[in-house]
C-alpha cells in the first residue's frame, strides 16, 4: 500500500448528461453529446480527476435492447472523445429492470465503492454528477464530496419535482459550470492550506 493520498475521480451518468436523452437510446448513430462535454471534461481530466461512467441501463432488463447494443452506443461516445484527449477509466453499467434485485443500479454507491478500490480513489475529493435525483443519492450513499445535478435531461424537472431534498448539491446549467465550480472548490481549498501553513 502506498502512502499517497487517493487520487479524486468524477462519476458521470450517461443519458441526459453527457448525450441528450432519447430515452432508451440503444443506437450509436442516435447518440448526440453534448458539445461543451469534450472541453469540460479534459479540463477535469487535466486537472488529475480520473473519470468514470456510471450508468442504469433498465432498457436491457426491460427487454428493449441488448447489452451488446449499449456496448456499442459507450464505444461511439468513447471514440468520439478520443480525439479531445478524454479517457474514462471505467464504464460500469446496471441492465437490471428497475423491479430487479441490483447491486449496482443507481442509486446504489456499489460501483463508486469499486473503483474508490479498484483505482486507488480519495471519494471524499471526488465528485457525482447527473441529471436525476438518483444520481445525486448515488454521491452521497458513496460520500462524495459533492452531487451535481445538471439542468440537461430530465434535470431541471429533478430540480422541481426534488426541491426541498436536493441537500447540498450543486444545481448547474451544464457540465462547462460544473467543472467550472469544481475546479475554483479546488483553488478555494488549496488557498486554505496555504492560508493555515502561512499563519502557523
Ligand atoms: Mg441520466
């Protein structure tokens, strides 16, 4: 084991977040991202957040597509980021129907927790974002240091609907202000530590 503080990750959901939502999309040539997600993301990226994808893919265990399918939407999105320099370290997915025993299925924190122990991560830095109010319990059941809850999908109808129970979560237009407010948290948080060590 190595001493090293754990490195801080971002979980992403899919649908809704970095692709518009199509609502059981199961076909790469419908898969449309959202344009500021290459730039967001590899300034996260250079910033040293290690990123994940952490989706529900109900569509499978509703009979509606195939795994394989979803395999080849991810790919088309992976590939398409490639070239911006972007790589996800893990796509973990749940195709369980949603009446369906799950480990994984949103918002369980199980795939956080495996890759916190699979890539070595500091949860407590890291950081959840989606457009649903199960992505934001996900983060929290996981310990995240924040939930953000993008206003893209179905994120401003979350907002409304889960007024009152959104916590401490940040509520954002897009990804571009997301990483905007994590990468400043970041700056903020280094300016403390230097402020504690200049006055010891
Ligand atoms: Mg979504």
């Amino acid at each position: 084991m190595s001493d090293k503080p754990g490195n801080p990750a971002v979980f992403l959901d899919r649908d809704g977040t970095l692709n518009i939502e199509k609502k059981y999309l199961c076909d790469p040539d419908k898969l449309v991202l959202f344009p500021e997600i290459g730039p967001a993301l590899k300034r996260l990226s250079d910033a040293g957040y290690l990123l994940f994808i952490v989706t529900n893919q109900s569509g499978i265990g509703r009979g509606y597509y195939t795994e394989a399918d979803m395999h080849r939407v991810n790919e088309r999105l992976l590939t398409s980021l490639t070239p911006a320099g972007i790589t996800f370290r893990e796509v973990y997915f749940a195709p369980e129907h949603p009446d369906a025993e799950s480990r994984g299925r949103k918002p369980s924190p199980a795939f956080l927790m495996d890759a916190a122990r699979d890539h070595d991560l500091d949860l407590s830095r890291s950081y959840m974002i989606g457009d649903k109010f199960i992505d934001l319990a996900c983060g929290w059941n996981a310990g995240v240091r924040r939930s953000i809850l993008v206003r893209t999908g179905y994120g401003a109808e979350m907002e409304k609907r889960h007024a009152g129970e959104l916590k401490d979560a940040w509520v954002v237009d897009t990804l571009t202000e997301a990483a905007n407010q994590i990468l400043s948290a970041d700056h903020n948080h280094t300016d403390d530590i230097v402020g504690k060590s200049l006055n010891r």
